[in-house]
C-alpha cells in the first residue's frame, strides 16, 4: 500500500517539478488546474430538524449546504420502523419526507437510508429480522412495495440516491452474514431498477471499513456485483475510524476495480469524520481530503435521539433556543462563499497530518489547510507562482485568517475568522514556503495573497 499511495501523490503532482518532499511540508501547484469548486465536502449525515425551516435558511446557504442523508432514525415511537408494524414506519417515513423537502429547498440531493425505515438503525434488540431470514423475504419485498408507492405518492424521486444498506460490515446496522446481505443487495437492486430505472441513483456499499486491497469484504463484494450486474451508480464507504486517508482508499477502490473490470463511478464519502475530527483543523483537512480525489462527502453525525435531526451534523450550537454558528461552521462558510474561481493541486505532508485546498479567485489565491487534530510545526509551499502572474522572485504579501473555537469546542458560538493579519515573505525559483504552527489541535488557517 505504501508503493500505491507513493504513486497517486506522484500523479497528483506530474502538473510540476517533482521536489524532494520532508515529512512536515505539503505543497499546493498553482499551475495544476483541476477544475471548477464544487464544494464536495458540505454534506451532512442527518443533522437537519423534521420540523420544516426550524434551521433559519441562512445557515444551509452559507456553507453550501448539496447533500443530505437520513432514513428517519431514533425517531420516538411511534417510529422505529417496518418490522415493528405499519404505524412506526409511517411515522418514521414522515420524518424522511420532512427532510427531503428540506434537502429539495436548497436543491441539495438526498439520499435515502433504507435500513433505518426498516427498522435496523442500531436500536434495534437482538430478536428484530433482517431482510431474508430464514431464507424468506416475503416481508422485505411487502416493505419495498409500500415504500415504492410512498415515494412515488410524495414525488419523491427527484435528485434521490438510495443507500441499498448502511454498514453491511458492522453487526450494528447488519447482524447476519455476507452471503445474506449479497442476496439483499442483488435483490433490492433490481427491484428498484424495475420500479424506477435509472431515475433513481443507487449507492454502496456504504461500507464502515475502506475498500482496501486486503479488505476480504469489500473483494467479495465487488465480485458480487461484477457478477450480478448490479453495480451501483456511486461507490460509497465511510471514512470515521480516526485513522486511514482517502489517497489509499481510493487506490483500494482502484485495485478492486481492476480486478473485476468494474466501471469508474462518482465517489460519496458519505460518513466522513470522527467527532474529534469536527473541529475547524479536522474539517479543514477532511475537506483537502475529499477535494483532492473529487468525492463528495457527507460529515458524520455523532448524536442521538432527538439531538441527531438538529444542529446541522454539529455545526451549529443554541443558546435560549436561537442558533447560532460554531467554530466548525466558519470553516465551511469560508470554504463555500471565498473559495470560487478555479482548483489547483495539492500535496498533503507525508506524514498526512496537514492537508491544503486551494483555490484561485480573480482577485485572491487562497489556502485553506489543517492539521488532523495534532499540535506542533508543519511547512507549506507554494509552488509555480508565476503560472499567477507573479514574478520568479520576489516579495510576496500573504494575509493569515485563524479559525478558532470556543471553549464548549463544538457548540460554542464563533461569530467569524480571526484576522491574524500580513506578513511580507522573500522568495525565489517561483516557491514559497513557511511554517505553519499548529499550537492547538483545533484551529484551521487559511492564506491569502493577491494574483
């Protein structure tokens, strides 16, 4: 894995020079254009109330807000689902329903958690069925049935991804088999590409692990769906063990892929983050992360009960019940509204612990970068300044914004960036390069010069 992770960051870096590379320094090449910002990282996983606008419009709009994910869990009863009886999954349904229009009333695609209108969303006791228990599938397809005609009775079709399962790898959400699980995959595909076509996408697998070349379930599972024929229109897995990066799982996926002649699809992260993770460096560095290898990504939620369908995945706090936003939030503002004009590319430290997104603007160049929840002194250089204009050598004036947070670190109101002000820096041979001291495990910076 360390011969393919060496080589994507080689590619990633084949616009420019190769430069000899320390374990503390990442790089941004101006001169590698790679494409248009799309915010790939302002997903949320729930997060967003069933009550309709009770989140005042701002707070979705400021950070971009394109992609939302949720199946009604943890709803009080009644609401815990299918295998508890019709009444508990038309309350649960009730709750996916009010936040798909929320999810359709900032345009953002939604995708839609099979698994807990069913019932399994990691509550459920130890007796609750799964789909094909027992080799019987009979309250499966009446579930399916009543779930098609739900979303075709509520024009629920539009921008709609289906996850066929969440977590198949993990008894929390699937406690049974793989061999089940592939029968429930095939099955359930196919039954909604007979109901809908193609005009409902389809994800997976939504996987807990990463789809590394020595995952045993992920082979299994890409060989199924060769197979089957029933390759999903996103490949999908989460990111929230705390450690991994997206450069080896992408690779993984690659290796998986090549394997079983399986076709390059759209990549949705759509679990990213371990709550330690939700700070403004964390975020900053999930978002290089994702930025980097074209993924869209969904931010974890790591609360429950009534507390999951609020606060926008941990990005907002309250206090006398108005909302307000948190350090975290900034970040994703910034990211949304000052980050436009074009990418370019960048290296994360080889050691993997600070990360950049860059981007040009037709007045500003901008750099966001985060250390993943660590403390002490990293390096980041600027390479290929003359591809903006800028002379080979010189003086370069770059303007520093912190992003903090407050003391109660994830509901803590935090009103803007910190303006950490200017600092004049002599360069030459086109590159720049200067520490970044990361005193704290929470603040993200961004560094700004004028092209």
């Amino acid at each position: 894995m360390r011969w393919t992770l060496a080589t994507a960051l080689l590619g990633l870096a084949s616009a420019s020079p190769v430069r000899k590379r320390d374990t503390v320094t990442a790089q941004v090449n101006f001169s590698n254009n790679t494409g248009t910002p799309e915010h790939l990282a302002s997903g949320i996983l729930y997060g967003v109330p069933d009550t309709l606008n009770q989140i005042p419009s701002h707070f979705y709009e400021n950070i971009g807000y394109n992609y939302e994910r949720a199946g009604g869990a943890q709803v009080a009863s009644p609401g815990l689902g299918w295998i508890w009886g019709l009444t508990e999954y038309k309350n649960r349904f009730k709750s996916v329903l009010s936040n798909y229009e929320t999810a359709r009333e900032y345009d953002a695609t939604f995708i839609l958690l099979i698994h807990d209108l069913w019932g399994a969303d990691g509550t459920q006791n130890s007796s609750a069925p799964y789909p094909g228990d027992d080799g019987d599938w009979t309250s499966w397809d009446e579930y399916l049935a009543q779930l098609f005609s739900d979303l075709k009775a509520n024009d629920m079709t539009t921008a709609l991804v289906v996850d066929l399962w969440n977590e198949p790898d993990s008894t929390t959400f699937w406690n049974r088999d793989q061999t089940q699980y592939l029968q429930c995959w095939g099955r359930t595909y196919y039954k909604f590409r007979d109901e809908f076509g193609t005009a409902v996408e389809l994800s997976g697998p939504a996987s807990a692990g990463e789809p590394l070349s020595d995952n045993t379930w992920w082979g299994a599972w890409a060989s199924f769906v060769a197979s089957n024929d029933s390759i999903p229109d996103q490949y999908a897995w989460h990111m929230e063990s705390g450690t991994g990066d997206l450069l080896s799982a992408q690779a993984g996926l690659i290796y998986w892929r090549e394997k079983y002649s399986l076709p390059a699809k759209l990549i949705n992260i759509n679990e990213y983050a371990i709550y330690t993770e939700q700070v403004p460096a964390g975020s900053a560095w999930w978002i290089s992360q994702l930025e980097r290898i074209d993924a869209h990504g969904l931010r974890g939620n790591w609360l429950s009960g009534t507390d999951l369908h609020n606060y926008l995945a941990s990005l907002l706090g309250t206090t006398d019940s108005v909302y307000h936003p948190n350090g975290d939030y900034q970040v994703y503002k910034y990211y949304h509204q000052n980050m436009t004009g074009y990418r370019v590319g960048t290296l994360p430290s080889t050691d993997l612990k600070l990360d950049a997104y860059a981007t040009v603007g037709s007045d500003y160049a901008r750099v966001l970068v985060g250390v993943r929840v660590d403390e002490g002194t990293w390096e980041l250089e600027l390479n290929d300044l003359p591809s903006l204009g800028l002379a080979e050598s010189g003086s370069l004036d770059i303007h520093t914004y912190g992003f903090p947070v407050a003391s109660d670190v994830h509901y803590g109101e935090v009103d803007g960036p910190t303006d950490l002000g200017w600092v004049e820096h002599t360069y030459s041979g086109g590159s720049v390069t200067f520490p970044v001291y990361q005193t704290d495990e929470t603040t993200a910076y961004v560094f700004e010069f004028a092209v």
